[in-house]
C-alpha cells in the first residue's frame, strides 16, 4: 500500500534518516556484550544496510524529480524540498558589479529589512512550488498514477504574497541584484506591473544570499567555470504564468523567440557566439568574463532613489497613462451595469485626491452627458458602487462618507498621473535624482493617454489635465533623451522620445528630437552625441527650470 504524500510522512523519514546513523554506534556496541552477539551484529547491521536503501531511494527521487519528472509519496516530498534549498546552496556563484558597501548602499535604497528566517526557508520552497505550477498549467509534465495529491500538496506550496513582495523589491532596471534577506515581509503587498521577469538565486564574494533578476534585454554575469545548466535549472520567471525556454546558440535562440506563443515567455541564452542587437533585447543573456569585479551596468554610478511604490503606498491605483483607464487592486469587481461610470468617478477622484469634491460637480463633469447632468439617484447608485469596491482601508472606506455639504473624498487612492508629475518635479528640483525620477516617469507612459476611451473623460481634457501631462511629458523625455546621449545610450533616447510623442503627438520639438536620434548601435559614427548636443529641442528642456505646479509628496 503506498504511503499517502504528506508533510508528516516527509517529516518522519527526516527523523528515520537522522536516528539510524545517531544510534547506530551505540547498538553496534551493545550488541559486543549481548549473549548472542552475533545475532544482535547482524540485526544492527540489517538495520543499517535498510537505512543505506532508504538513503539511495531518496537519492533515486531526488534525480528523477531533477530531470523533471513528478514523485509522489514521503519520498517525493523530501525529495523536492532537497532540491528546493540545494538552488541556494548549490546556486552558481554569479559575479556581483559592486563590493559588499556598494550592494548594501544600493539595496537600502529598494527594500526595507525583513524577517532573515522567512526568506532564506520559504523563499526557495515558493520558488520551486511556482516553476512546478507554471510547468503543469504549460502541460510540460505529464503526471504519473498516483501523483495527483503530489501535485496538490506542491500547488499549495506557492506563496503568492512572498512572490509579489518579490516583484515589488525588484528596482526598475533591466538587470542586477538584490539582496533577498532584506524584502520586506510583513508590509503591506503593493500594486506592481506584471512584466516579465527572471530570477535566480546567487552568492556574492562574502558568500552572502543574494537574488540576480534579469528582464528581457538584461544580462546575468557569472564566473568562469559556472555550470550553465545548473544555473538554468534554478531560474524561475516571477510574473504570473510564466515559463523559460534555454537556447545554447544564436540560432537556437532566434528560433525560439519565433516560436514562442507571446512575450511573456523568456528566452535564456546560455551561448558565448555574440547576437544581434534587436535579438540581444528580447532574450536574457548569461555572460562569462573573467574580470568579475568589472561593472557591468553602465548605470552603476547614477544616483538611485527609493522606489516609487514604496512612496505611494496605496492598494488603489488607477492607471490613466494608456489608451483605456484601469483602476488596479479593487476589492470586488464594478458593477456591470456602472462600470464605465465607476472607472471615470475613480479617476476623478483619484486625480483630485488632494481636494474636496461636490456631488454637483461629479454628477456636471463625470456623470452627465455633455447636455444635462447626471441625476442625484444616478450619482448615489455610482458611489454606491465604488465604494463597495474600493472597499475599507484602516476600518474607514475608501470612498469616505459624504460629508453634509455633499463633499466626496477618497482615501489609499492616487492615480500614474499624479505619480508622473511628482517624478518630473523632484527631477527637476534635485539633480542627483533626476536619473531614475526621469527613467520611472517616463516608464509609466504605456500609450496614448485614454486614446480607447470613446465615451466620457471631457473633463481631463477640459480641466487642463491632458495639457499638464502633455507639458512634463515633453520636458521629461527631452531630458532623460538628453542625458542618455550624453552617456552613450541611444536606445534610450530614443525610447524617451517615442514615449514622449505618445502623450503630445504634435510636438514639433519631439520631432525634430527624433529625427536626429541614430537608428542603430553599429551606424553611429563619431561626433553623433556632440551633434545631438547642440538640437535646438533640447534647449527646450533646458529652459523650463521649474515644475509645472508644486509637486505634492505622497503621504
């Protein structure tokens, strides 16, 4: 009869494996003085021979489970939390950019200190048990007789909340590393863009934890002598559904970044043949060099600040930087029936969380129809609706009351548009800031603002809240475009600029920016960054010295 997968069956053979070889010199010597000491020798040593079966048969389930295959009973489960903590102590050792002071100066800047026990135990349980659940919802596993409740007990392994605390200590960059002892786990989860992301577990020079995050154009540098395949092995991509395919040349690797269903599927490449750019930005590469003290971020030495999320810390957040308004981390979803309304009254209140707002004015600007105004029972089923929700935040809702005065306020609600403006003020009042302030403005921008929106949101346009964005947006990308040609990253003025040009498409500035921008790495010819220089666009960006309204700090 086979033994039902458990933790307790798990933990009883743990204990089995540990008392065998505890008690085992004790019975070998008391068997010496027994009266039958042959007879006590030869039952300590069948004793022992078992325990040396036991042993092989765990190691048999640990080889199996590491070529992919699915083991189901007490052994099983030892089995996978073996391999669960050999990916840290077996993780290959990938070469750190910066000293030990450096690392921890970079990390106090992107999480908070947490709970050491927590993430150096549960942290690599819950990345095993998600690369087993995203293999099973992929079908790369065909299970065996027997290993359905195998499967259950790993599926109930994956910590969702420690897998998104994780996405949320990862910094903005393409690429680097992040020390794992210090995410916060007792916070609050905040609100992050599912993009995709791999990690992998490593050690720096003073063989401390560290967790190497790649995206897609990003590189993971190890050591010579690393073994790649076992390095691929503890590689998990952390955003929902995930799933890495390896590719060991360049072939290989364009191969399957055709083949590939959708982006969301990373592409690792494990080979040393050089690839194109274009290729170069849709896989993560591995890198062998022999100096591993060398950088390996151009960006190293730019001033870093904490990250936005952990400045705006609410649960509610509507995103209005792209074509249609999204409101991220509701309670419940809206009302059928209300759902555009409630979107459009979140995002109002959400761009005036600052004010006090009156029922007169929602049911005027929000509500109506351009012609005549929304009905008092039409507003009240609204807020009715959103509040149920946005539901409560410190045992208040976060659509508060309305006050006798017909006010209405919201509370743990703030919007992309708010967050832009701040980033583009603090650019410009603190220097040593304006790099990663600049990079995280410009990469909340994912489309033309609310360009898919057919019906209702006048009033961005005619508040002057478009004209605003339109305004930083400009600046914005004419800046960081200005200061990535300086560092020698076309790309990403580039991309400024693209961004830039989705917020105001007839800025003739951007244009003219974007047609003196060299297309391609291997075409740039010398002097391309002094003659980008002396654009008449950039002294556009030059000129404004000053937000376009005081930038409000988040609470």
């Amino acid at each position: 009869m086979k033994v039902r997968p458990s933790a307790a069956s798990g933990l009883l053979l743990v204990a089995y494996l540990i008392a065998i070889p505890a008690t085992t010199p004790i019975m070998w010597g008391r068997a010496h003085a027994a009266q039958s000491p042959t007879v006590a020798l030869a039952l300590v040593g069948t004793l022992f021979a078992l325990w040396c079966v036991v042993v092989i048969r765990l190691a048999q389930a640990v080889c199996r489970q590491r070529r992919g295959h699915s083991t189901s009973g007490a052994f099983g489960w030892l089995a996978g939390l073996v391999l669960s903590m050999a990916s840290l102590v077996l993780a290959p050792a990938v070469a750190t950019t910066t000293n030990a002071a450096e690392i921890s100066q970079s990390v106090r800047h992107h999480t908070k200190q947490a709970s050491v026990t927590t993430m150096t135990v549960g942290f690599p349980i819950a990345l095993m048990a998600k690369r087993r659940r995203d293999e099973l919802r992929q079908v790369r596993i065909i299970l065996e007789d027997g290993e359905v409740d195998e499967v259950i007990h790993q599926l109930q392994a994956v910590d969702e909340a420690l897998i998104q605390r994780v996405l949320d200590a990862l910094p903005p960059d393409n690429f680097g590393i992040i020390d794992i002892e210090n995410i916060d786990t007792s916070g609050p989860v905040a609100a992050s863009t599912d993009s995709p992301v791999l990690v992998v577990p490593v050690r720096n020079e003073l063989k401390q934890w560290m967790l190497a995050y790649a995206r897609p154009g990003g590189t993971i540098t190890v050591a010579p002598g690393t073994d790649l395949q076992e390095l691929a092995s503890v590689a998990t991509a952390m955003h929902a559904d995930g799933r890495i395919v390896i590719a060991t040349s360049s072939h290989a690797t364009m191969r399957q970044l055709a083949v590939r269903p959708s982006p969301r599927v990373m592409v690792l490449h494990l080979g040393g043949d050089p690839l194109d750019d274009d290729i170069a930005k849709l896989c993560v590469r591995i890198v062998v060099r022999t100096d591993v003290s060398k950088i390996i971020t151009p960006r190293v030495d730019k001033p870093r600040s904490r990250r936005t999320v952990e400045q705006v810390n609410t649960q509610i957040f509507v995103r209005l930087l792209q074509p249609t308004a999204v409101v991220e981390g509701l309670i419940e979803p809206f009302n059928s029936d209300l759902r555009r309304r409630c979107i459009e009254m979140t995002s109002y209140l959400a761009i005036h969380r600052h004010e006090v707002v009156t029922g007169d004015r929602l049911r005027a600007r929000v509500l109506g129809d351009g012609y005549n105004d929304a009905s008092t029972r039409t507003l009240a089923n609204t807020a009715s609706a959103v509040r149920r929700s946005l539901g409560n935040h410190d045992a208040r809702s976060r659509l508060l009351p309305v006050s006798p005065g017909g006010h209405y306020r919201t509370a743990d609600v703030s919007s992309d548009v708010e967050r832009f403006h701040v980033l583009v003020g603090r650019a410009q009042e603190s220097p040593e800031e304006e790099w990663v302030a600049l990079n995280e403005a410009i990469g909340l921008i994912e489309g033309e603002p609310l360009s898919a929106e057919l019906r209702g949101f006048e009033w961005f346009l005619a508040e002057g809240h478009l004209a605003r964005l339109q305004r930083d947006a400009e600046w914005a990308a004419l800046r960081l475009a200005q200061l990535a040609i300086a560092s020698g990253d076309f790309d990403l003025a580039y991309y400024a600029l693209e961004r830039g040009r989705l917020v105001d498409p007839y800025s003739d500035d951007i244009v003219a920016a974007l047609a003196r921008v060299p297309r391609r790495r291997d075409h740039i010819i010398n002097g391309c960054a002094d003659s980008y220089a002396n654009l008449d666009a950039i002294d556009v960006a030059d000129r404004r010295t000053s937000p376009s309204e005081p930038a409000v700090e988040y609470e």
